[in-house]
C-alpha cells in the first residue's frame, strides 16, 4: 500500500502527514512541488518514503498528472490500496473501524469516498502541543454543508480523479457532494492551528 501528497513549503504539516500515514502505508510519496524548504535529511531518513521532484506549481496540470501517473503505476505493480491527500488532509474512519488499517482489510468497495469535515481551533483553545495526541486538542469539526469537501481519497483502481482530487471525472458535481456514511471521514486541518501555516 502506498499513500501520495504534494508538498510545498510547510515542514510542520508534512511532518504531521508522515507521522500518521506512516502507521497505515508500506510506502509514502511526496510530490516536491517548487519547494524552498528543502525537506530535511532527519526526516527523509526517519520515513520511509520517496520523494518526487515536481518543477511546476502545486496545482498545475503537470503536477496532477504525475500524482495520477504514480497511482496508476503502482497500481500495475500489485499494490493493494493508494491514498491521495492534500498535506493537511487526513483520513480517519467512522467507529465501525479500529483505524485505516483495518477498513482496508475489510472493505468491500475498490473506489472509497471520504465525507469531508475541517477541524478547527475554536476561541480559547491552545495552540497545538505536538508531544501529544492532536485530535483531542480540538473539540469542533464542521461538516461543509455544500459537500465540497468530500473526496475520492482511498483506491484500489486507477482513479480519473479531477483536478484538485475532490471527485472522478465520470461524477457530475452533485454527486460529490450526495456521498455519506462510506466509513472514512477526512478531515481538512488547514485551521488546526493557524500558527503552523506559515511553518
């Protein structure tokens, strides 16, 4: 199993996008995408993962053809389950499930749909203690009503994801945003902590 991200230029988010990951896939790719913060050597060494030079911008064309490239790659070399997601994205299951390790045993489904929630630091919480557990440092998760967050994350098949990875290109949009109750939640952490966004 393999998971994918792009990444540029926030060394705290992707530390936090490896440590988790990690738990669940054999290997992890990361999409340098005109990066200036050069991913250090202790972490490239702390995980095991393989890091692809991208020279074009994040969300460019380019650059989401070679994340649909490697899925389809690695698909043809047998492995079982890839995951996109964005750097401050993460997949989490409904308590049906111990954890992502076990929906992938289990699940019954080759395409699996995230619903998409963003968790957020709300007034009077503190910033994040990263020596600890992060959910539970925050009490809120919203769902966007509009669906817009929901996200063909998890595959087993070659995905024609869109561009922006937010739903296939056989879905009409209000396809997207009808999916509900698929077991994997994905939570959007873009305001977790608004101190880590410019780290």
């Amino acid at each position: 199993s393999a998971a994918m991200v792009r990444y540029y230029d926030s060394l705290i988010m992707l530390e936090m996008w490896l440590k988790y990951y990690s738990r669940y896939f054999n290997e992890l790719f990361v999409f340098a995408c005109r990066v200036k913060q050069e991913i250090p050597l202790e972490m490239k060494t702390k995980y095991k993962m393989e890091i692809i030079v991208v020279n074009d911008d994040i969300y460019s064309l380019g650059t989401h053809d070679a994340v649909f490239k490697k899925q389809q790659q690695l698909l043809s070399m047998g492995y079982d389950w890839i995951l996109y997601s964005d750097l401050d994205e993460f997949v989490v299951t409904t308590p049906k499930y111990a954890d992502l390790g076990d929906f992938m045993a289990r699940a019954e489904k080759k395409q699996t749909f995230c619903v998409g929630y963003e968790v957020f630091q709300a007034l009077g919480e503190n910033q994040l203690d990263y020596s600890l557990p992060i959910l539970p440092q925050r009490k809120f998760w919203v769902r966007d009503p509009s669906g817009s967050y929901n996200k063909p994350a998890l595959s087993a098949i070659p995905s024609s994801w869109v561009v922006g990875f937010h739903k296939l290109s056989s879905m009409a949009d209000e396809e997207i945003k009808l999916v509900k109750n698929t077991g994997l939640y994905m939570l959007h952490t873009k305001w977790i902590d608004p101190s880590i966004r410019d780290h």
